[in-house]
C-alpha cells in the first residue's frame, strides 16, 4: 500500500485487489485495530482529519486462508498561512 498525504477535509481512499479464489472478505484496521463497519473492498474517509492519521491495513480472506496488506500510513498535511 502506499502512504497517503491529505489534508485536512479531503477524501483519503483505499482499495484492495486480491487474485484468488472468491469469495473474498475483508476488514480494514487502523493502527492493528479493527474498523467496526469497514468490511468492504473499498475503504473510505470522506472527510480527512488530523484524528483519523494513523497506518492503515486491510486483512484478505478466503475460504484457503488470510493475509494482511502492508501498512499505508495515513498523514495529515496542514496548511500554514503567511502573514
């Protein structure tokens, strides 16, 4: 997976393409914990905030066994005005 740089307000996105034997299930964890309804291929947060940086992972499973993603760090960029 690959590390994300949002800002805040923005929509961070993630995705898993498995290749195997379907069906497949999935489940999504920030920081190692699982995300309560985050269950889908596709994981989003439509609106980015400095609480939800972490490193994010998807568990893929089958009826052969499960693996787990690589950790895609989630930062929040902030923007700073000049005077």
């Amino acid at each position: 997976m690959t590390n994300l740089t949002r800002r805040p307000g923005e929509t961070a996105e993630f995705s898993s393409t498995p290749s195997g034997t379907e069906p497949f299930s999935f489940q999504w964890l920030k920081d190692g914990v699982n995300l309560g309804d985050a269950t889908n291929q596709n994981y989003s947060l439509p609106s980015f905030s400095a609480e939800l940086a972490g490193d994010y992972q998807v568990v893929v499973s089958n009826a052969f066994g499960a693996l787990t993603s690589a950790v895609a760090p989630e930062l929040v960029s902030a923007l700073v005005a000049s005077a």
